[in-house]
C-alpha cells in the first residue's frame, strides 16, 4: 500500500475484523449487483421516466428506483437490477435502503401524530419536541453546539442560517436601542436603513444550496445561477491544492496563505454597515468538485473571521453525520474556537444549524419562522439515524473502511494515471473523491460503472466522488473496485 500511515494501516485491519453490521441490518443483501438488462437505464425504467416526463421535469434522472426492492447499500431499478450505490442519493442516506431500524421509527405512533398532524413549531411545539431534539439532533451537536434551529432542507439551513446573522450584527450595532421609524418605513420599500447592507462571503467552487440567497453564496457552476437576480456578495478564493499531498506541501502551503491573505483583504474592504456579516465554508467543496484545504487553512479563517468580528458558518450539509470518519468534518480541523454556526441535512434526512451563542436567537419572535420550522417526523428520523450510530459505531466503521476503499483506490491510480488523478480523502472515512483525464472520460467512467451493477456519481468539472452509506463495509468496496478496475481495463 502506498504512503500509508500506521494510524490508516491500524484501521484497516480493523475493517477487517469487525463484524458485518450490514449483514446484521440485511441479512438479504446482495453479495454483489444482479443485472437483468445489458444497459442501465432497462426499457422499463425509459418508459416510467418517458410517462413521468410528462408531468414533471425528470430530465437529470439516471434511472427510474424501486425503493421497495432496494435494500442496504444495494438500489433496485425499476427492471429490477441491483446496483451497488456509492452515490446514495446525493449523499443522503445513512443507513443503507430500507433500513429496520428507520421502519420501526416509521411505524411508531411517535411518527403517526407527527406526519398527520404536522405542528406548525414555532406557535405550537409538541409536547415531545425537546425530547425528540435532546436525544437525536441535539446529541449529536458539533462540541460546544447546546441548541438547534430546524429547517425544511440543506438551502434552508443555511438561508436561515444567514438571516441568524444578520440579524446579530445589526442588533450589535444597533444596541440597546429599538428599530428607528425610519428603519420600520424603509424596510417596506426593500430600502436602507432597514433592509441590510451586510453581506454573506462565500468560496469561489463553493455550493451552498439554490434558494435565492443561499444561490448568491453558491459558485460552483454557471447553470445553477442563470437567469435569477443574486445579491452582490463578494467570493474569496478557495485553495487548488496539487497532489500528492506529501509531495507539494511546500507549494500548498503557499497557496493557502495566499488564500488566507486574499481572503482577508476582502474581509478589510467591507467596514460599519455594510460589513460581512457572515461567511460560510463548507469542510470540501462537495458540488464544486469535492475540493479539499488543510487544517491550517480552516484555522486560519477561524483566526481571521475573529479578528474582524465576522461570524463563521461551517456548511456540513454533505459531509457531516460521519461521513469523514468523525461524527461532524469540521472537527478535523482542531480549531481553538468552534463555528458560530453548523448547518446539516442530507444524511440526517432532517435540516438546520447548530449554534451555541444564544444572541444567535433574534430577540424578537416571528423573525426567524416559517409554518413548518423543520419537521418532527424528520427529527424522529434524525433521531433514530443517530442513536444507531452510537449503538453499532458507525462513525469508526466508516473511518476504518475509508481507509481500506483509500487504499485500494491508490493501488488503482498507480496502475491506471491517466484515469485516477488528484486521489483526494485520505485518512477522511469514505469522503474520497479523484479527478478523470476530462469531463467526457468521467462521464463514461460513470456511465460504464453503472452498466455494471455500481451506481456512483460525479462532481465538478471531471471527478468522480464517494458518498457510500455508513453501513457500507470491506466486501463492498471489494465489489466498487473490482468493477472500477473492470471499466478502466477497457478505456
């Protein structure tokens, strides 16, 4: 194995020794993928998406799913195929399809009042609410996070997440006084003072969700912008690292202080009223290309965004609930002073951000608050998502299992260069991602893969990213790089 620390040559004999929790979970997985169709989307699949198209915009489907049949880290398609998923939708399920312990969640009375009487939160919480919260969401808080806002999904944590911010700035700025008249009468015209001059900076290649102000933070590709009117924040430059690591430290040392400086020279740019309020950094830029920095890196923004009392949002949408190989990536990074704010879903399958500073909270009710505010029987999901975490380990499972997927994948890129370049995601679970020779290779790549019973995705311009459940285990990676290396044998 190449370039391998004791600490990841440790956990990977540890994978191997573990017992199969899938195989507890699943008992009838599949010990690899079963294909009934020479090509995947089947007929059948092409006709339910040609039928659906008609009424719903289905032109990113990859194939038609039959949840039903699905099971474990296995998806069923509608022809019935079974397809090894590395992809997991978009990152979003945890514990593998049709998971026994979610069905039993599923079918408590706890769930039947919350989906058929769906409280609306923030004017008439249940009595259960706190519970739900305090033994899932909120024990599984970042450190030194003790309270949560639930939200509707990723782009709403962070959307509100912003609105957190601002608010706290101006109630800096503003003190012990009231709203001013003329703030109460400009605000109704979108005008100063009352609406904000203050901005959100984000990370160019960053992705922050596609509502409209979580998409004015989002840079990661043109089409997702297109056509619709973007607050004028600014972007700072996030690092473009070379690999291997070991190899141009050197060099990534020195693009990550230049980063550092750009950064704050834009943070110094914008002063009084019309400051960053915020800035919002995901731990790797998933969408944008699965784009890595250091440690040094991150705690050099936390040092930064202390020193111009701007507050920093750490974006764990796609890699928190254990995905790196710790329960929240951002804790990687050993940062002497924690975020200010944490925002999440996907593998939680529930929405919001963490926070522990309780001015965070505007003073005032109604002015964070929707109808719904989150959703109890997805914070009953949540919950139950976290507790079997903590029962089967899964978060040291995952970073054991990175490490045995990682290294064969370097075994991969050392027999085939010109397809596995930038192998990025060491010692960081199953968050592993590589860049292709280009986007037409990558596609086929993925194209080829899934035609062979794995679905994975990509992202960014030409890579190819990991997002495996946490039930995902040895004999699985065994079958994704069996099949990966079966594919590029005939590129």
């Amino acid at each position: 194995m190449l370039r391998a620390s004791a600490n990841a040559l440790a956990r990977r004999a540890s994978a191997r020794s573990l017992s199969s929790v899938a195989a507890k979970y699943f008992p009838s997985e599949p010990a690899h993928p079963q294909l009934v169709t020479p090509a995947i989307p089947g007929p059948k699949s092409i006709q339910l998406n040609n039928d659906l198209g008609e009424k719903f915009d289905n032109r990113a489907t990859y194939f038609v799913a039959d949840y039903k049949n699905s099971l474990g880290n296995y998806i069923s398609d509608a022809d019935g195929n079974k397809l090894l998923d590395v992809y997991c939708q978009i990152a979003s399920i945890g514990l593998g399809y049709n998971n026994p312990a979610l069905i039993e969640a599923a079918k408590s009375d706890e769930m039947v009042y919350a989906l058929i009487d769906r409280p609306a939160l923030a004017c008439f919480p249940s009595t259960t609410y706190k519970e739900i919260l305090e033994d899932g969401i909120l024990a599984a808080a970042p450190p030194s996070m003790s309270r949560v806002w639930t939200a509707l999904s990723g782009s709403d944590a962070n959307e509100t997440a912003y609105k957190a911010a601002f608010m706290y700035q101006h109630a800096k700025l503003r003190g012990d006084q009231d709203f001013s008249s003329e703030e109460l009468t400009s605000v109704m015209d979108n005008a100063t003072p009352g609406a904000s001059e203050m901005k959100i900076l984000s990370f160019d290649k960053g992705f922050h969700g596609r509502l409209f102000g979580s998409l004015s933070t989002t840079r990661s590709k043109a089409i997702h912008k297109l056509d619709i009117p973007a607050f004028q924040w600014p972007k700072a430059p996030f690092p473009k690292l070379k690999y291997p690591l070991d190899e141009f430290a050197t060099e990534n040392h020195a693009e990550e202080l230049a980063c550092l400086e750009a950064f704050e020279d834009i943070l110094s740019q914008h002063k009084g009223a019309s400051k960053v309020a915020a800035i919002i950094v995901e731990p790797v830029q998933a969408e944008g290309g699965d784009n890595h920095a250091s440690s040094f890196f991150f705690q050099g923004l936390r040092d930064i965004t202390i020193k111009h009392d701007v507050l920093m949002i750490v974006d764990e949408v796609q890699t928190g609930v254990g995905a790196t190989g710790k329960m929240w990536a951002h804790e990687h990074w050993n940062l002497t002073t924690p975020p200010d704010m944490v925002t999440f879903s996907k593998k939680f399958q529930a929405a919001g951000f963490y926070y522990s500073n309780p001015q965070l909270q505007p003073n005032q009710p109604y002015r964070q608050f929707n109808t719904w505010c989150g959703d109890p029987s997805k914070a009953i999901i949540a919950k139950t998502i976290y507790q079997e975490i903590v029962k089967n380990d899964l978060v040291t499972r995952t970073a054991a299992v990175g490490d045995y997927l990682y290294g064969g994948l370097q075994l991969l890129a050392s027999k085939y260069p010109a397809h596995i370049k930038n192998l990025r995601g060491e010692n960081f679970g199953t968050f592993i991602a590589w860049d292709c020779r280009d986007a037409g290779a990558r596609n086929e790549i993925l194209i080829k893969c899934r035609d062979r019973g794995v679905n994975v995705g990509g992202c960014g311009d030409m890579a190819i990213r990991m997002r495996p459940t946490l039930t995902f285990e040895e004999k699985h990676a065994n079958v994704f790089l069996q099949v990966l290396e079966d594919v590029l044998n005939y590129m």
